[in-house]
C-alpha cells in the first residue's frame, strides 16, 4: 500500500474510476466524460471519432421539374373524357 507523506499544499482525493487515494494533483480531468477525475492507470484520451464534425448532406438535384399528375387514357371516349386524372374518380374505384 500506498504512502503519503504531508506535502504543504497537497490534498488527498480518489479516482472517481478505480476509487484508489492518490493526491490531487495526480489526477485528471478523464478525456470522455466530463467531470470525472481519474489517475494515471484510468485515464482514457478522447476517442478520434469524437472529433469528427459532420458537413451538411445535400441530396437535392441541381435542377428539377415539376411532379405531373397522373393522366389516364381510354379506348373507349364516350364514357370518360381523355385527360380525367386519378383525382377525379370517386373513391372506391
């Protein structure tokens, strides 16, 4: 075990990981979560991917048309006239 002689100045404090005494000024702040002081032997640095900063996707096309509805065509034109969209039938049809 351990021991720790008085230096003027000096506290003790524990790993918030392995909760082992060590002095103050041993530990640091832990570089994944924030608050947590830790020693040495528990320290982990920031993970790489942390520091990956997204850019914006853009997806759209550079130019586009409008969407045209839906135009049916039948043979036999005397029931229905030519350009009778999907939206003109009643529902159920």
């Amino acid at each position: 075990m351990r021991e720790f002689p008085y230096i003027s100045g000096e506290h003790l404090a524990l790993c918030d990981r392995c909760a082992r005494k060590f002095y103050a000024s041993e530990l640091r702040a832990d570089g994944e979560k924030t608050g947590l002081k830790v020693c040495p032997d528990c320290w982990d640095s920031r993970h790489p991917q942390r520091e990956v900063h997204a850019f914006p996707n853009i997806q759209s096309v550079p130019w586009a048309r409008p969407e045209r509805s839906d135009v049916f065509h039948f043979e036999d034109e005397d029931d229905y006239d030519a350009r009778q969209t999907a939206a003109d039938y009643p529902k159920g049809f």
